[in-house]
C-alpha cells in the first residue's frame, strides 16, 4: 500500500504491461481509488479500484464518452482557422483536481449576485483572430499572447491593457465550465441512463474511509441485507453457498435450480439462481479471483489458480495458521516434521528461506551487519530455532573488527547464535556511523547486499517464505470406467505439520489440462511460484494480528513413478538406466553378471540436474545432424535421459531433415548447409516459443529434480512391493489347495488395535487380482498371521533384510522391477524430507474424488477453466466460513465474517464436513460413553461396588508398569457422580494383565503375551493406546472347525462361512507389523524382542548366487525374465492365474483400470521357492498351461504389450486392442 499519490504513480510507470493510459486517471490520496477524467463528472467522482482501471477503459460507457469527446473536440477545432498546439483542460486536470460543484453553474440564466460576488461577465463568443500577414515577428508576438482553452479556441491576453469589464481568461474558463455542463448532460442522458445500478467497476465516493461491514454489505446486496451474516445478505444466502460448494458434494446447475425452486414452493426465503450466482461471483471478486489463462510454447492453452492465493489464505486462515512453522528447525536426532530435514536445514538456499525475524521489536533481515550485545558482530545467513520453536537462532559468518575499526567477515566456516544475543540491526548501526559501511575492503561483496532488498518493500511488516509440496498426475475426469485423462496439479502447504497435512481441507488444487503435458502445466507452476516469490504476497497474519509478506518456493515434487520420471526427464523404469535418482542400471546381460546384480541392490552415483540438462542439450543438436534416428535411440538406452518437452522438437527436427535431404523429383536438392541453416532456425522459432523447449524445472531456484523426487510408498511399496508378494503367495497357496483355509484364517483375524477399515476377506479373495491401495495397507499388517505355515519361512518379511530375502525368493524380480530399487533411496529422502508419510501421494489420490466432481459437473467445452473456477468457488467458501481474512477493496482494510457465520459452522458439524473441515470428536482421557438405550424390561442393573482412591494408588506404584500389556474388564463409575454429570466424574478402569514372554514366537517372531489373573485398577490417562493381539493358533492347533452365518440385508442366513476356532484364550501374539502405534510397542517391549531374526551370513554370496541362477535359468531355456519369452506372436508364455490378474506395474485407482500404458509382463514365480513344503518340484510344463497360438486367446496383459511394441495405444477393451494388432 502506498500512503503517497506520487509513490503509486511511479509503481504504474514501471509497469510494462499496462493497458490503461494513467493520464487517463487522478487518484484521491486519501482513499486511493481513481476518477475518470474521460467520463462524465457523475461518473468520474465515483472511486474506482486499481485493479479495475483495466476494465473500465474497456468498458462500453467509456469507450463511448471518449468518442463523445473527441467528437466535440474536432467539431469546435472545425471552427479554428489558426492552428495551434491544443493543450485542453482535461490534458491537464490535476490543477482542478478539487470536485467541482456543477449545481451551481447555470448554461444561460444568472441569478442577481450578492454584493460580495465577484461576476464573471462572459462575451458570447470570442472569434478566433486571423493570421496576419507581415512581419513573421509581429505573428511570433501576438502567438506568445495566445492561450488555447479548453474548447480548442485561441484566447488572446496581455499584461493588463485589457478592460476590467472582459478578462478573457476568465471568458475561457467560465465558457470551460459551462461547456463542461453541457456535454455530460447530453452524453448522461444518451449513454449512462440507469448507470449506477448495471456498472461493477465503481465502489463508492470518495468519504468511504471508515465504511462498515454493514454498509459494505448493503452496497454489494442492497439496502434489505443483514449484516449479522456478512459478507453474505443472509442467512439463506450463507446456507445456499455453503451447500452447493462443497467439495464432496457437487450440484449441476439443473439440480441447484430445482434445489433453489423446491425450497421457494416450501416458502423459504431463498435466494433466485441467477441472483446467487451474481452474489458467488461479487464475493469472489471481493476475496480474490485467483484463476489465470495459461498458454504453453505448444499452443495449449489452460487454466491456472495462482499459488500465492493459495498461501495467503493460508495465513490469513486461523484453522490453518495455528499450525504453521516458518523457520527451520534444528531438533537434533528427532525427525517427524519437514522443517526437520537436512534441505530445509542445510541444503536450501540461503536467499529462499524466511529473510527477517522481530526480536526485542526490532527487524533483523539476513546479510546485513548486526551488532551483539558483548559487542561483538555478526552477519546472519539463516535463521532457524531449537526446542520446538522456543529459541530462535541464527546462522551466518563471525565478523572481526580491526585496529583501525573496519570490519571483516570470515566467510569461511558458519557458525550458530542466538537472536537473544542481538542489539542493534543494520539501520541502528548506519544511524551510529553516519551512513558509512564500516566494512573493510575485502568485505565489500557483502556490504552490496546491504540493505536486504525486501526492507524498503517490506517497511515494518514481517516477510515469511513458505515451502511447497508440488503432486501431479493423471486422473480420469470421469466418473466410470471410460477413461477421460487430464493432467492434475495440487499442492500442500509445507509450513503445516503433518497431521494437518493429511487432512483433505489443506489440499489445494492448482491447475488441470486435458490437452496440456505435465511439463507444460509446470511451467506455468514455476512461473506462478516465482511470481509470488518476486513481488511478495500480501496476507494478514489472524495469529500476530498484522500484515505479512509471504513468498513461496518449491521443496519436493511428489508423484507416483511414471510421473517422477518424466518430471525428471527419465526415459522411464523399462530403460536399462531406470532410476531417476541415481545411475544404477545397465544392460541386461550387464545386470545378471556377477558384477552387476549387486550394483543394482545398491544406490548409484547421484545423478545432477547439470548432466541432465547437458544430455538434453546434445540430444537436440544431435537431431540437426543426417542419419542421427538409431544414435538418438543409443543416447536415450545409455544415459536413461528423455525429456518429455522436447522431445516432440526432436522428432520434428529428425522428420524435417529427412524430408529437407530428400531428392525432389526434379533432381534438385538441399545442400549440407542449407539442411542446417533450415533446421537451425527452425529450432530458433521453437526456441522463441513459450518459456522453453526444455525441462523447466531442472534451473527452477532451490530444485534438485533428482533429489527432489521422493520415493513414493503408495505405488513403491504397497501398490508395488506388497502387491507382487500378494500375487506370488496367492498362486502358492492355490497351487497347494490352501487357499480355503487361508481364507478362514483371514475373516477370523481381529483388527482391534489396527486403525484400519473392517477386514473384507472375502471381497479380496474373490477379486485377488484387483486390489487397491487400502486391500494392500491391510495385508502388510496382518499377512504374516494369515499364511503362517502355509508357505515357506522365506517369504516372511524383514525390513532390514527385505532385498537379501528377495535375493532367495525370486532374484529376477529385483532387476525387473524398479520399484526393489527405488526402496534403496527411501532412507536419503526420509533424511532430507523427514517421514515418509509427508512426501506420500495418498491424500492428493483421494483428492481425485473431488476433481472428479468438478470436472462431471463441467460442460467440457473449458474443462480447465469451469474446474479451476469451481476450485476457487470452493476455496472461497472454505475461506470465508472458517473465519478466513481478506482485504477489503474499497476500504484497504483487512476483514472476516461476521462471528456468526464461524459460530453456525461450529455449531453444526454437518455444515463443517460440507466444507472439508474434521468432524471427528477427540474424547478426552475420562469422557464417558454410556451403553444405547434399551427397551423396557431390558437394562442391565447397576453394578455397586465399595471402593475407594487407594487402590489406584498403589497399583499405580506396583511392580506394574503403566506401559504393561492388559485387557479392560469394566468401568467403574460413582453412581452420584455419574448421575450429575457422566463427563466430569472420577472414573477407574480395572485392567487384566499379560506377561511377555522371553523368546520370540518361533514361526512369526513377534513378541508372546500370556493372560494373567492380576488385576490391576488404573486412571483413564494411563492407558497409552490400543494394540492389536492375534492369537496363537499354532501352539494351540485351532483350525476351521466352526461356522457362522453370512449376514445380508442385515439378516442371518443360512448361508454360513468356515472360521478359525481358537482352543484356549490365554496365549496371544503381539502384531509388531501394526502401523498404528508402533512407537508406544517398540517402548513397551525389551529389546531384546526387537530384533530381526532373518540374518544373512555372507550377502556378497548370496547375490552372486542369485546373478548365477538367473542365467542358468537363461541358458537352459527356463527364464522368469518376460521379455525374453516374448519373442513372436505366436511364442506366448503363460504366468501364474494372479499374475495375469496383476499384470500392470501400477494398480490403478478404481475407475482407472483402462488407458494405463501396459508394464512389462509378469514375472513368473521360481519353482524351487514356490514348490509346496514336501511336494515333488513339477515340470514347467505342469507349471503353465498350453501356449496361445492366436491373439484371440491372448490375455490383455499380453495384447498390451504387443501393441506397446508396434507403437499403438495400449489403452481400452480386448475389442480395440485386437483391432489395433490386426
């Protein structure tokens, strides 16, 4: 905000894409809008925003007051036979820039004056004065006495020879102001009727300073509004926003009509639609229209929500803000939170990070000199904090003062202060040295950074740099199973721990395209973040109650392993160099040599976004050279570098050449040079197009794209490492016929304890090939109990283990499938990022949900702008009622809804879910739940029992631990209290211990816990968490022995399922492969339960084994490697029934199945490993069934991959595949 009409001139001045004339324009500086000097007075002392002017020079009225003018103007300069340089009263209006009371000048008649009234006599007409011929002097002379009004007349004056009766500078400007009169009545009456009630552009007169919420609300909605609901009119208004913006809950405009009718009929005081959707669109023009056109160097043409928009509701937001942490923190070995991790600790740029601090109310910006309270100097780098946020430090460079007082910084080696330490800044200094750096010579590269750019911008307001999480991907715009790809873009708020990051109401939509690549969708990411970075956003900070800068920066692109890779200009995981973090890879053969199959279990050397960038380079001017097809392809298997965005060029240019090197049937023909000259500009124009041919985001400030791509645990590990170990376990157990008895095994299973959905074992072994993410999220924690002794001892997981069990397993798997590889970089990442949930992409797939709300509800001929403007309807509405802060357009001033729209919101949880708010209530230690009410005749007499604080005392200080194993028995609650008031009453809780035993279950090696007979009576804050105990079938040889009965339509049928009968209930197993609460079971158990039991004697070995049976294999004939079994049509293998299932190398979402490009073929299970416990090895004959000989009995894993060799689509039914083949 500028305080000075002459400071916000000059900001217009610098800007070059301006479309408006500000000569056009003054502005009140008081209330800093704009009056139109074009327009009529009525209209032009009206205030217009800034943001406005731009559409109000386009605006009809405007345009036709200016030709009203000019009309005028040429029609009295008709009358002028001295041509002279016209200098009119609206060129220069800021001498009359006090308004003008038009009222009291009257176009023919004047009333008798008053004594004290000075007249101004005015000749009817003054005729303009001939050119005299004779002496050019004489003419110079008489033009000098010339003044030109603002009719265009010539006036002629002197130095006062003139008579006092007629002044005609005072005729010109009385005729000024009566011809002022004049026109605009006429252009009033012609063009502006009824103009105050259809033009949006004008808020209000100038004395609007101190306007209300209520008068703010009676300007946008009338005079009838109720400002106890502001911004809305009313409550009705209010309601109806809040229902059909919902993220969940998405209306069609047919639907909202009938909505809308229904209730009117009812007689409910509801708004019209059209009377809505004007009162949606005037609030999303006060709040913020963040959605931008975008156009790529393609062509393509999208829609983007700016991300500055995003972070400013963010902070201006309290249910987002009081989570947000600004700094990074230095929390020594602990790791929960992303501002823990080594890039925002260590790796970040220093100039990208949060630029000043507030201590003792005093700014500290960084790279300027502070002074210490020892008297000591310092030259802050960064700033980050310690025990939780309580400390504040800084980092930087010691500073040394000479003899001669002059100052050196030892930019050498950094070191780490504290803020308290500090006494005076950079301006305090400058204040006690009379403005002279007192740097020496050698320092004068730092003293060029003082002061730090943003303080004179900033002035007193604080300036905080926020970190992004960035997700993309592609998603099915539809709702069934036909397949409508768009390119998706969300983003997180890095700033927000990460419980709050999961919440689906802190994901935020960025941008979509159906047409768009997803290079091209980041660039215009990039060019909004850098935006936002260079000119800071403006946001109100609801928790220190002050105005605040914000400026984003990337931190981390998240994103399943296809999007990754193409992000990282990886020619993907079906190259021989397949990761995209590191160069591991090679040949085929080079992979299962003794030498290579190790290299591949291990991390490789890091790959650069220089070499990267570099490779693409070369593969681009390598295009401009003849016969380059097959050493293109040759770059492409050697270095693992595909850039999706250029790549199209490439391949133009290669086109382009043939035909350019082609003979033309005449003979003729392009020499050498000529070929280049053509093909090098022709690279030019691509080259001029747009933001690049390349890559952006690899020069992107702050971004490694190869360090910046964490591995994702969704697709790596559940949809990925689970899954082939699923299948593979599935086939085992259907080839030994157990499969009935593992089914029994998994409806018995409890899931007490898990924080997971009910187990539905039956819908996955009925559709085993067709599991997702949450199936997959299950089996992880509650296999090993299912298959215990159904299969062999080699495929229970370790984790510590996992590639050397997977080495005995199925060695081909590790260098067929990336994924095992991808797992070796998890630690970096979780290092540099903090956990893996943090960088997971399960929140933004299920935020696909929402997308395809939106995009159902488009008419899909802008299906990027309808989305992008239903995103911002939905984040406007979120905003507003959760208390959000915004700027006011007319008074400047920041402002919220009123209290009662927050408190109707917290009143009624329904309404919160609408928005995307959490419902769950969080019972405190002690709430009691009562059992439901029963009918007469059917409760349960009270229990009293005599018992008193004594008991929990000294069970309390016993031999039992408060972090022991037990089971609840009852709840003991006093009978008065309870009556009074059955949540604020004391409250026991008698609990059953268990032991642990000291070894380790034999089979599952997870911890035993034994039921005692000790009770115990504890407090509700003592018990941790709930764990979940499985029991222990095979000491006590519980099998399928009993039935119960399958319940449908909430009846018991006679339809029964077997179950697992347990012989006793006293010998359990404690699930330490729980994701929930594993923390409190890692303390509740000795150490010396924790530890793995799978241990592998000599590694290097083992994996020269492993490399030694895959080429026997190889060489007789007998691989499990599927490329090398598909050599013809007519030469198919056959896989496992499960595999088949499972033959794409990403499970889709449900609804995506079709259209994803088809993964390399299943890998067929290793028969030693995979033969029954005692069973005769079968043939491989036996293993397959009979080869398909014609594509008709070919699966479509199979079809797939053949039209993925002939460069055809691989998406769509078995119909479309065969045509494509045929």
């Amino acid at each position: 905000m500028f305080n000075k009409l002459g400071s916000q001139s000059a900001a217009w001045s610098a800007n070059a894409k301006r479309s408006y004339d500000i000569n056009d324009f003054r502005q009140n500086p008081e209330t800093l809008l704009f009056k139109c000097r074009i327009c009529p007075i009525k209209v032009g002392d009206k205030g217009i925003l800034q943001r406005r002017l731009a559409e109000h020079m386009k605006s009809s009225r405007h345009t036709m007051a200016r030709e009203t003018r000019e009309k005028q103007r040429t029609a009295r300069h008709a009358l002028r036979e001295i041509p002279a340089p016209v200098n009119s009263l609206e060129d220069n209006q800021s001498v009359f820039d006090d308004p003008i009371n038009t009222e009291d000048i009257d176009n023919g008649s004047h009333s008798s004056p008053s004594p004290h009234t000075t007249i101004i006599s005015v000749h009817p007409m003054v005729e303009p004065v001939p050119e005299l011929e004779g002496s050019p002097q004489l003419n110079e002379q008489i033009a000098r006495l010339g003044w030109t009004d603002s009719t265009g007349q010539r006036v002629f004056f002197s130095a006062g020879d003139v008579g006092a009766d007629r002044d005609p500078l005072a005729e010109s400007l009385a005729r000024a102001l009566r011809g002022a009169r004049m026109d605009e009545t006429i252009a009033e009456a012609t063009y502006f009727q009824d103009l105050e009630q259809e033009d949006p552009l004008f808020c209000g007169g100038e004395d609007n300073a101190d306007i209300t919420a209520e008068d703010l609300n009676k300007d946008l909605f009338g005079p009838d509004s109720k400002s106890e609901w502001f911004p809305y009119p009313d409550k009705a208004a209010f309601l109806t926003d809040i229902l059909f913006s919902s993220p969940r809950l998405r209306f069609s405009r047919a639907q909202q009509k009938a909505v809308l009718s229904w209730a009117k009929d009812l007689g409910a005081d509801v708004p019209s639609y059209n009377g809505f959707r004007r009162t949606q669109d005037m609030l999303l023009a006060e709040i913020g229209d963040p959605t931008k056109r975008q156009q790529s160097g393609r062509g393509n043409v999208w829609y983007l929500n700016e991300i500055g928009d995003s972070i400013k509701k963010d902070m201006s937001n309290p249910f987002t803000r009081a989570g947000m942490t600004l700094y990074p923190e230095d929390a020594g070995n602990k790791l929960s939170e992303v501002w823990h991790g080594d890039k925002m600790l260590r790796d970040i740029p220093d100039h990208l990070l949060s630029p000043n601090i507030r201590h003792n109310g005093v700014l500290y910006y960084v790279n300027e000199l502070v002074r210490c309270t020892d008297g000591s100097w310092f030259l802050p780098k960064r700033w980050l904090t310690r025990n939780g946020g309580k400390v504040m430090l800084s980092s930087g460079f010691k500073v040394i003062e000479r003899s001669d007082g002059s100052l050196v910084i030892q930019d050498q080696i950094r070191e780490v202060i504290e803020v308290s330490s500090f006494a005076s800044n950079f301006i305090q200094i400058l204040d006690c040295t009379c403005g002279i750096y007192p740097l020496a010579v050698e320092s004068d590269h730092h003293a060029a950074e003082m002061p730090h750019p943003l303080r004179e911008l900033a002035g007193a307001r604080m300036v905080y740099s926020i970190p992004l999480a960035i997700f993309i991907d592609d998603v099915s715009g539809n709702k069934s199973k036909q397949w409508n790809k768009h390119f998706s873009c969300y983003m997180s708020n890095g700033a927000l721990p990460r419980t709050k990051l999961e919440n689906e109401f802190h994901v935020r939509f960025v941008a979509t395209s159906p047409f768009a690549s997803p290079l091209e969708i980041m660039q215009g990411v990039r060019a909004s973040i850098e935006e936002a970075f260079e000119d800071p956003v403006e946001a109100w900070d609801c928790e220190a109650k002050e105005e605040v800068l914000l400026r984003p920066y990337g931190l981390l692109f998240a994103g399943d392993n296809p999007m990754q890779a193409e992000l990282c200009s990886c020619a993907g995981l079906n190259t021989n160099f397949f990761c995209r973090t590191c160069k591991a890879g090679g040949t085929r053969e080079w992979k299962q040599s003794d030498e290579g199959f190790p290299e591949v279990l291990k991390a490789g050397e890091i790959r650069s976004p220089e070499d990267t960038a570099e490779e693409t380079f070369q593969q681009i001017l390598t295009a401009l050279e003849p016969n380059i097809a097959t050493t293109l392809t040759e770059a492409v298997r050697s270095s693992g570098i595909k850039d999706a965005l250029a790549q199209p060029i490439i391949d133009s240019l290669v086109k382009m050449g043939q035909d350019l090197r082609k003979v033309n049937p005449d003979g003729s023909s392009y020499s050498p040079d000529e070929v280049q000259t053509i093909l090098t500009e022709e690279l030019k124009k691509h080259q001029q197009q747009g933001d690049g041919i390349t890559n952006p985001l690899f020069d992107m400030d702050g971004i490694d794209m190869h360090k910046d791509t964490p591995t994702e645990i969704l697709h790596t590990i559940l949809l990925g490492v689970v899954k082939y170990y699923w299948g593979q376990t599935i086939w085992l157990l259907e080839k030994g016929k157990d499969f009935p008895l593992f089914q029994a095994r998994l409806n018995s299973i409890l899931a007490d304890g898990l924080n997971i959905p009910k187990v539905q074992a039956d819908y996955m072994c009925q559709y085993k090939g067709g599991l997702i993410g949450k199936h997959f999220k299950t089996l992880s924690q509650i296999m090993a109990f299912a298959v215990e002794g159904l299969v062999p001892a080699e495929l229970d997981v370790c984790i510590n283990d996992f590639i050397n069990i997977t080495c005995k397993c199925s060695p081909s798997i590790l260098i067929s499938k990336p994924k095992f590889h991808f797992l070796l970089h998890l630690p970096f990442f979780i290092r540099r990022f903090g956990p893996a949930v943090l960088f997971s992409t399960e929140r933004y797939e299920a935020y696909n949900a929402v997308f395809r709300a939106c995009s159902i509800y488009s008419n899909r001929l802008t299906p990027s702008r309808d989305i992008a403007w239903s995103f911002a309807g939905i984040d406007r509405v979120k905003h507003i009622v959760t208390g959000g802060w915004w700027k006011d357009t007319r008074t400047q001033k920041w402002t919220c809804a009123n209290t009662r729209v927050m408190r109707h919101i917290l009143a009624h949880p329904e309404m919160a879910a609408m928005v995307g708010l959490p419902t769950k209530v969080e019972h405190e230690p002690g709430i009691i739940i009562p059992y439901p009410e029963r009918q007469p005749g059917e409760e349960t007499p009270e229990r009293k029992i005599p018992w008193n604080d004594s008991l929990a005392a000294l069970a309390h200080s016993g031999e039992f631990s408060p972090l022991s194993f037990g089971t609840i028995r009852e709840i003991l609650v006093p009978v008065t209290a309870s009556r009074i008031n059955p949540n604020n009453c004391d409250v026991r809780i008698t609990v059953q211990l268990f032991t642990v035993q000291p070894t380790l279950h034999t089979s599952l090696h997870m911890p035993i816990l034994v039921r005692t007979k000790q009770c115990t009576v504890v407090q509700p804050e003592d018990i941790e968490c709930a764990v979940n105990l499985q029991h222990d079938c095979s000491s006590g040889k519980c099998g399928p022995h009993s039935s119960v009965s399958i319940v449908q339509e909430r009846e018991a049928t006679s339809i029964t399922r077997a179950r697992v009968q347990h012989t006793d209930d006293d010998r359990f197993i404690l699930n330490t492969s729980s994701l929930h609460n594993y923390r409190h079971i890692a303390l509740a158990i000795p150490r010396s339960l924790t530890s793995h039991s799978f241990t592998v004697p000599d590694e290097v070995s083992l994996r020269r084994s492993a490399a030694a049976q895959i080429r026997d294999k190889i060489a007789g004939g007998d691989a499990d490697d599927p490329m090398s079994l598909v050599p013809t049509l007519s030469d198919l293998p056959t896989v496992p029934p499960v595999e088949i299932a499972m033959g794409l190398d990403d499970q889709p979402a449900e609804g995506e199945l079709e259209s994803i490009p088809a993964a390399p073929m299943p890998v067929i299970l290793d028969a030693p490993v995979f033969s029954r416990v005692g069973a005769n090895a079968r043939s491989r004959q036996q293993q397959l069934k009979p080869i398909p000989t014609t594509l008709e009995s070919c699966t479509n894993p199979v079809l797939q991959y053949l039209c993925k060799q002939s460069n055809e689509l691989v998406s769509g039914r078995k119909a479309e595949l065969l045509t494509r083949l045929r």
